[in-house]
C-alpha cells in the first residue's frame, strides 16, 4: 500500500502530491483498456479466470490522476487521448498491445 509520494502522471505531465486520506481519489489506478471496452470486444466470452487476469494484469494498470481517469471512462483510444501529448502514442501503443494479447478487437 502506497501511503504518500508523488506521481509523475503520464496522462497530463503532472506532478500530484499524494497523501493517503480523504484526497486519495486523486490518484487512481486506471485500465489502459477499461473494462467495459474489453467486454464490449471480446471478454465476454472468457471465463471468469481470465477475466480476473485481465482485469489485475500489470500491462494494462497505470496510475494517473483521477480526473484524467475519470475524463477517460470507458473510451478507447478511438474515444479520448491523453492531453498530453508526448504520451499520446505510447498511449495507442499500449492500448494496441494488451488487446493483441488478449485477442480483442478494436473499434
């Protein structure tokens, strides 16, 4: 468990002070594929196993602010990009990358 730090956010090049309490929202841990996306495009027909593995998958986490996170719901890239741009194409890349391996599709 993280209790304080500061988070370089990659989606808005950010620094975020965080200190675990009431403001710890400001920080989440975001699915580059949200999990309603990989529903829409394939995980429905997984098991739940892979699901779980999926959803808990290092690969697919990044922490970011929860505002950039909130911002992004459950788009895909097709949908939002991050505001920073020199983030935007790692973004896409690693967007690309867990859907590859996992096999879904992109709209």
């Amino acid at each position: 468990m993280v209790l304080a730090g500061t988070l370089d956010d990659p989606y808005t090049g950010a620094a975020i002070a965080f200190v675990r309490g009431p403001d710890s929202a400001a920080v989440q841990i975001d699915h580059l594929v949200a999990l309603d996306d990989a529903w829409r495009t394939g995980a429905r027909a997984w098991p739940a196993s892979r699901r779980l593995a999926f959803a808990n998958d290092p690969a697919n986490l990044v922490a970011v602010s929860g505002d950039a996170n909130q911002d992004k719901g459950a788009g895909d890239a097709a949908q939002w990009l991050p505001p920073q741009r020199g983030f935007a194409c790692v973004y896409v890349v690693r967007q690309l990358r867990v859907k590859a391996a996992y096999g879904l599709w992109l709209t």
